[in-house]
C-alpha cells in the first residue's frame, strides 16, 4: 500500500511539451508525452496531495484522477501558469519539457511555400521557467521552504555524458532536487519505462534503477516528501 504521508501537501507539477506557434497551423514542438508527469500526479494524489497539472501538449489517453488539471500551449503560457501556481504550492515540479526558443513572430495566415524557397526561422529565448521559480524563492516572491524539483533529460552516453550534464545543470538550475534522465535513441520520451539519477541540494546521487514511470514517481515523491517541513502535513 502506498503511504498516506502527502496529506495536506500541495503539490503543483508542470507536464508534456510546450508548442511554440509559427502560423495557424504549425509549431515548434518536442516528444514528451507527459507520462512522467502524469505518474507524479497520480502518486502524489494517491499520497493524499492536493494537486495541480498544469500540462502542455501530451500523449496519454486519460487526465490522471483527482488532480485539477490546466491546459497550456507556450512556454509563456506555462511560466505564467507556474508563476502563479508556485505561491500557494508547498512542492514544486517541472517535468514539463519545456521549449527553449520560439519564433520571434507568428504568422497570421498559413507561410506559403513561395518562390524562392524555404525562409529561415528567427527565434528568441523562452524564459527558463525553474531558474525563475529559484530566483522568486530567493527573493522572497514565493515561500523559502517551497521544494522545487527540475528534470534534465541529456543525450550522451549511459555511463559519464548524461550525468555529467546533469551535475552541470543542477549548479546552474538551483532547485533542491534534479531528476537526470537519458533521453534520445528511443530513450524516456513516449516510453513506459524510465531510468537515471536523482541529485538533491545535500550532495546525494541516488540511482534511480529502470522502472516504470510510476515506480520513478514514488521514489521521487519519497525524497520530495523528506524535504517538506512538518508543518505543511497534517
Ligand atoms: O535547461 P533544460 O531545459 O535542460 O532544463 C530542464 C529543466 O528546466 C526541466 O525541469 C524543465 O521543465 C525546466 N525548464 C524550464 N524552462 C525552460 C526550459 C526548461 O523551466 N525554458
């Protein structure tokens, strides 16, 4: 049985892919499929959390039971659902594969193919939106025991690259938990399984072995859960 020791514990997750508009019926996207995500809501539910998913483009046939769930498009969307969801939130997690870039303009009408060929794509940066939950903890915006949790999905290979990658990012990053996964060659997105690492703020690198998306969430959920103060359970 699982254990009932989230009750109380607002929980807000971000999942799936972001889609950056180029026209009306084109954009940028990415494979996830919300999968991780979605196994994160339904455990922490199960643990008694009071949760919130806020979900971009997914592949899965049922919203997870029990959890609101807010749909969005962009990243934009995203930040500014997550922004707002963070300051009432006790724990904090994006899975969310999150669009770096986006086009600098989205067309009003379908882009033609034209006569002289394809036209490059201008792009500009998305706000990172974990670095900016980070920054708004630090300043004071949102509460300082609020547990921020990141993903780094990394291409390289299994033994040094991805995890490697991974440290980098959690320096950089800030949050107290980095969930490392090796994606890419059919690797996590879309798949039923996962794998990697999980490194938290006090220096431990726990290997997460492969499993199912569910069984990932519970081991996650067991960390997050130690770094939640005991005031916000009840
Ligand atoms: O930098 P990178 O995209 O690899 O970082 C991955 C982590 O950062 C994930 O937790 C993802 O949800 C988050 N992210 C974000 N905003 C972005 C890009 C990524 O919050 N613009």
């Amino acid at each position: 049985a699982l254990p009932y020791d989230l009750a109380g514990v607002r929980v807000v997750i971000s999942a799936g892919g972001t889609r950056e508009p180029l026209d009306p019926v084109r954009f940028l996207g990415n494979r996830s499929s919300g999968k991780q995500g979605f196994a994160l809501a339904r455990a922490a539910a199960q643990r008694g959390a009071t949760v919130t998913v806020v979900a971009g483009s997914t592949a899965e046939p049922g919203d997870p039971a029990g959890v609101e769930i807010i749909r969005v498009t962009t990243a934009e969307e995203l930040s500014d659902e997550m922004t707002k969801r963070a300051a009432e939130a006790d724990v904090v997690i994006m899975a969310a594969a999150v669009a770096d870039f986006r086009p600098v303009s989205v067309a009003d009408a379908k882009i033609k193919k034209g006569a002289e060929g394809p036209a490059p794509i201008e792009l500009t940066t998305n706000p990172d939106i974990l670095r900016g939950l980070v920054e708004s903890r630090d300043a004071g915006r949102i509460p300082a025991d609020t547990v921020i949790v990141g993903f780094a999905a990394e291409t390289g290979d299994e033994t040094g690259g991805v995890l490697d990658h991974g440290r980098a990012k959690f320096a950089r990053k800030g949050c107290d938990l980095l969930v490392v996964n090796a994606v890419g060659d059919g690797k996590a997105f879309g798949t039923e399984d996962n794998t990697g690492w999980l490194l938290s703020s006090s220096g431990t690198e726990t290997a997460l072995p492969l499993g199912s998306k569910t069984l990932m969430a519970s081991r996650i959920l067991d960390e997050v859960r130690a770094l939640v103060p005991d005031g916000d359970r009840t």
